[in-house]
C-alpha cells in the first residue's frame, strides 16, 4: 500500500494561487470578467462624468489611463453586468447606452503626416462600422462631425467621446519643428469639431502625459475642465496609500514571507520604492500601478 503525503498549504499560498495581476491588460472587461485583480476607482467615474462634459486629464505612461478610458466606455455603453459588486453599481440607476467613440492615439509612430491622417480615417471607419453610420464626407474632421451628428439622431442620445494619448503625434515629432506644425495644424482642426458639435454631446474626455497649453492644440476647443491636479481626482489613476492596503494585503503578506521580512518592513519597502507621486498639493501619495502589479508578480522589487 502506498504512502499517503499530506501536503501543509498555508492560508497565505492559497489566497495568492487566486491572484491575477493584469500586467499588459488595458482593457476593464477583459479584467473584471477574467477575474483579475482590480482597484475599484468606479465612484471616481461616476463623480467625474456626473460633474463635468468635457474632461482633461494629464498622467505619466504606464499609469493606467487606457484602464480608465476603457472603464469609462462601458460605464456609457450601459454593460451594467460589468460593474457588479463595484462602487458605481450602487452610485447608477439608470444604465443608459450612449454611442461611444474612442480614439487611441497610442499605438501609431508619427514620422509624418499621413501616419496622423491614417490614424484618424482608421478611427473614424471603425466607428462608422460600429454604429452602422455613413462615410458621407471627404476631410476627416468633417466625417468626424458627420458620425457624431448621425449617431445622435439614428440612437436618439448623445455621443461620448474620448481621446486617449491625445499628444502622441506631438511627442513623436518634438526635434521636428515644421512637421510639429503640421501635426498641430491637423489636430486643432480635428479637436475644435467636438466643441462645435456640443448640442450632440453628452461627455467627452481626453488623456495624454502633457498639456500643451501654450501651443494653441485646444484654441477650438477652450471648453475642457483639466482635472489633472484637483485634489479629489488625485487617485483617479494609479493605487493611492489606503487602497494599497486595502486591496494588496495578501500580495503583501506573501511577499513578506517570500523574503523573510515583516509586513511593516515590506509595506515600507514597496512604499519606498514605488511611491513617489503626488498629483495635488494635499493628498495620499500614487503608486504607479505596473510596478507595483509586476513586483508582486515576479516577488520581486525590480524598476518595471
């Protein structure tokens, strides 16, 4: 007869086998429904679409506005199933299904002018294919304006829009200053559509590193609350002291073991290593969430 092993698996091993950090994943539905961890900044999406129409908002890469751009989508497309058991669930009655276009300005390199010019027809035909909308225009700013205004009238609601990396074009190109020009000329025309098409809107948002300010990008479209440094909206990306404590306590306390430190010792190592952001002048300081996901990832304090 053979010998039967008992295996002794601490609490500790069996809450983290659970654990599934979203490294590389921007996408809200893929988190939530993949069971991945996540940290709940849905009262934050309720309060800021609540409160204003058009939305600025300036975060370092790797900081997860393309989480939050995407959790904003399908707050507005009305995928009420997906935000079961978060804060907003509680927050929205209604759960109304707006069109939706998203812009990602991300993933192009803009060497020059026809990168920006493909980027948006690519955008803007997606759309169109989306929400079965007609490509009645030849200017991309005015098939822009055309696609917001059908959808308001085909669906009967107004458009969301929102814009991620909105200064990509404009970084890529920073050492070229005629072709910055350039790419600046096309954007301003292509931004100052959104305030023009007001009465068809209902919330527009854009993100980027930057905020050129000075440089005239949004001189057709000086209607944008920039939330960047408001203090309530300084956890509105990135994990915030209380909710790294609140959402990682069984990353940290396997960390701890793995190491052969205390927890207080591995609270402070991580807050040591990856808190170093504050985006108000009163506030808790930001973790930046893919160093923090990866280091608990790997069990390792590492520069992500």
């Amino acid at each position: 007869m053979g010998k039967i092993i008992i295996f002794a698996i601490s609490s500790i091993e069996i809450e983290m086998a659970r654990i599934k950090y979203p490294i590389g994943i921007q996408t809200f539905s893929k988190i939530v429904s993949g069971g991945y961890k996540y940290v709940d900044k849905t009262h934050l999406v309720y309060d800021v679409t609540d409160r204003y129409d058009y939305v600025f908002l300036s975060r370092p890469r790797r900081f997860g506005k393309s989480l939050l751009m995407s959790t904003i989508e399908a707050y507005f497309k009305g995928e009420k199933d997906l935000f079961n058991g978060l804060a907003i669930e509680k927050m929205e009655k209604d759960w109304v299904s707006y069109p939706v276009f998203r812009f990602d300005f991300s993933p192009a390199n803009y060497v020059d002018t026809s990168r920006l010019s493909a980027r948006i027809d690519g955008c803007l035909k997606s759309i169109a294919q989306d929400y079965s909308l007609s490509l009645d225009r030849s200017e991309n700013s005015e098939i822009f304006a055309s696609l917001i205004k059908q959808a308001y009238l085909k669906y009967g609601q107004k458009v969301v829009i929102l814009i991620d990396e909105y200064d990509k074009p404009l970084l890529d190109c920073l050492h070229d200053h005629d072709l910055n020009e350039k790419l600046k000329a096309e954007l301003r025309s292509f931004y100052s559509v959104i305030k023009a098409s007001d009465e068809y809107i209902k919330f527009a948002m854009l993100t980027g590193i930057t905020k050129f300010g000075k440089l005239s990008i949004f001189s057709g479209m000086n209607n944008l609350k920039d939330i960047s440094l408001i203090p309530c909206y300084n956890d509105i990306c990135g994990i915030s002291e209380s909710e790294f404590h609140r959402d990682f306590r069984a990353s940290i306390e396997s960390f701890a073991e793995e190491h052969d430190i205390s927890e207080e010792e591995a609270w402070s190592a991580f807050r040591t290593k990856y808190d170093g952001y504050h985006f108000a002048s009163k506030g808790e300081g930001i973790y930046n969430p893919f160093s923090v996901i990866n280091a608990f990832d790997d069990n390792e304090l590492d520069d992500y």
